[in-house]
C-alpha cells in the first residue's frame, strides 16, 4: 500500500490554519501552469484582507519530493496571493537544499510553520503549538526506516 505522507502534511497545515482562526480553501483551482495543466494550489490560508498560498511536501526517504521542490518553488511565484511558500516535512530532504531555501524564506519547516503564519497574519502568538499526531507517526515512521538502512 503507498503511503499517502503529502496529504497527511496537507491535512496537517489546514489543521493549523483552522486551529489559527484563519478561513482555509484546499485544492483551490487557480490558472494553468507552464505545462498546460490545471494549477491546484493546496492550501490557502485567508484573513481579512491578506492571504498566503501554502504548497506542502513531504519526503520521508530519497525520492521525487525534493525533485519538484525548485520547480514548486517557480510555480508560486505565479500565484496572485499576499505570499506563496512551501511548507516541508519528513527526514528525506538534504540539509544543504533545505537551509539554502530557508534562507529565501519560500521553504518553511512543518516545524517552523505556525510561528511564520502567526507573524504573517500578525496574530497574536499561541502558547501551545498545534501539532498532528498523524503526521507526527508518518515523520518517525520515515525517521526510523531511514535509521534502520544505515
């Protein structure tokens, strides 16, 4: 059976926008992409006035998540929203490819997320940070499969 780890990291990021208070639209339909193919732009966080799109990957072990990362990466820059980022989980990402796009600020960590979505919509810090136990299991499934093959 294949593991579906990209909506579980979905669902997780609507969970937070949801836990956050903000009004969120899933698979939301927006334009064509280079390709012809229709663009579906996974989550949209909305709040008054302002907006953020949120593409989500998830890699637990060498595969073709960290492939698209770039071209995920150009694609948002086509998305008439406040700000585009792209929201990553799971142990299989290289360090070098995450910390080189943290630094832009388009790649944001699961982990690191729902402080940058508080401080985007400017709303006040929570103390207690969401969390998903599904994706919580999913990221150390994939954290201890990768331990065994070393």
């Amino acid at each position: 059976m294949k593991r579906q780890t990209g909506t579980i990291l979905e669902d997780a990021v609507e969970g937070l926008g949801r836990h956050l208070g903000l009004t969120v639209l899933r698979q939301f339909k927006l334009g064509r992409r280079i390709t012809g193919r229709e663009r579906l732009i996974d989550i949209i966080f909305r709040n008054n006035d302002k907006n953020l799109a949120i593409e989500c990957k998830f890699q637990g072990g060498s595969g073709s998540a960290e492939d698209k990362i770039i071209a995920s990466l150009e694609d948002l820059k086509c998305i008439p929203t406040d700000r585009a980022i792209l929201a990553h989980a799971g142990p299989g990402f290289r360090d070098v490819l995450i910390s080189h796009l943290a630094h832009y600020g388009t790649l944001i960590a699961w982990s690191d997320l729902q402080r940058w979505v508080e401080l985007h919509f400017n709303l006040t810090p929570r103390k207690v940070i969401y969390t998903d136990s599904r994706l919580d299991a999913e990221i150390k499934y994939w954290a201890d499969k990768t331990k065994k093959k070393r």
